[in-house]
C-alpha cells in the first residue's frame, strides 16, 4: 500500500474509531498524529497508533523517548490493490515490569473476546495471527483481527473491536490507576534505545 493511501485511511479510520469508544463511554481516544512505517519482504508497511487519557503510552515525538504501552494499532498491509491488500486491527500492551499489575489485569478481558461469548470467533491472539501480524516489540500481548480493505468493512471492524473492548479496558485502567499503577509507570526510567528500534520498526 502507498503511504498516500495509508495516510487516507488513516484519516478515515481515525474518527471511526473515537466515535465507537465514545460510544462505549471512553472519551478522548485519539490518533498518534503519525503514521508508522515498516517493511515486509521489501513492501511499505505503514500504522497508526491511538490511545484513550490515562493510557499508559507515549507516542513518537510526546515526551523523550517513545514509550508503546497500551494502544490500538491499525496497520495497512502490502499487497495487490483490491485482491490481497488488508488490515490488521490490534489492540496491544507493551511487556515491562511496570505494566506487569495492568496486563494482569487485562489477561481476563483478552480469553474472553477470544472465547464462547458474543465475540466468539471474532479476534485471535496477536501471537496466532503471526507472521501477518506487525513486528512487535518481544512480549507484547493482546487481539486482533485482519479484514479486507474495504471502506465498509474496515470501518465496521474496528468500530466492532472499539466497542468490544474498550470499556473493560477503561475499567481495568482507572482501577490499576487508583493502586499507583500509572504513577508508577511514568516514574520508571526508559531506554532510550527501545524508542529507535520502535521508530524503525526493528526488533532487538
């Protein structure tokens, strides 16, 4: 996908997307203001990242360095326009020590969009959906979906997983909040490295 195209979309999708955490009772949740770039097989791959106040995460360019935590990813993947082109709809937690209370936390809310309920069938782990999936950062955990690049369908997957998740996810955050947990968090220094091998899409 050209990056002109990813741009559009993600302009498109972005709004979709805070519309269907609003209406999940999640105000706020708002694009990175970047589109993220990687590679696979030589093909551009490009992202957007978004997160809701009081995520636990720092986009490229918002504080030094870069800090992935919790966020919604959206990737455009490669492919021949209109036939094998997709997207990938992720909702991630990055693994560090701080995060450690909230993944807990977040570990029912994940077996339960992936098991028998009402999104039964709808999301897998992010780990079953590899080597589609986007190069994560080692450990990261969450679901996603992949769906065809369709204007309709995009908007209606996303909007699904928005809100699908989005006010369990919100429940688990205030309450890891409430224990120190984000305190805790912002206080815990970074590598500054970690935020070059996430600005280039690369793996230790």
């Amino acid at each position: 996908m050209l990056k002109d195209d990813a741009l559009s979309w993600r302009e498109r999708l972005a709004p979709v997307a805070a519309r269907a955490a609003a209406r999940a009772g999640v105000e706020g949740l708002a694009d990175d203001g970047k589109l993220y770039h990687d590679e696979v097989d030589g093909q551009a791959r490009w992202a957007q990242r978004l997160a809701a106040p009081g995520w636990p995460h720092a986009a490229i360019g918002v504080g030094l360095p870069a800090r992935p935590g919790l966020r919604l990813e959206v990737w455009y993947r490669p492919g021949k326009p209109g036939k094998d082109e997709e997207l990938g709809l992720y909702l991630l937690i990055a693994d560090e020590p701080a995060l450690a209370g909230l993944r807990a936390r977040l570990e029912p809310i994940w077996a339960s969009l992936l098991g028998g309920g009402k999104a039964a069938g709808r999301y897998k782990a992010v780990a079953a959906l590899e080597p589609l999936a986007p190069r994560l950062e080692p450990g990261v955990a969450g679901v996603g979906r992949r769906v065809g690049v369709t204007p309709a369908k995009a908007e209606a997957a996303l909007a699904q997983l928005v809100e699908d998740a989005l006010k369990p996810v919100a429940a688990a955050v205030a309450a890891w909040t409430a224990e120190g947990g984000a305190t805790a968090f912002e206080a815990t220094p970074v590598d500054p490295l970690a935020a070059l091998r996430d600005k280039f899409g690369k793996k230790p």
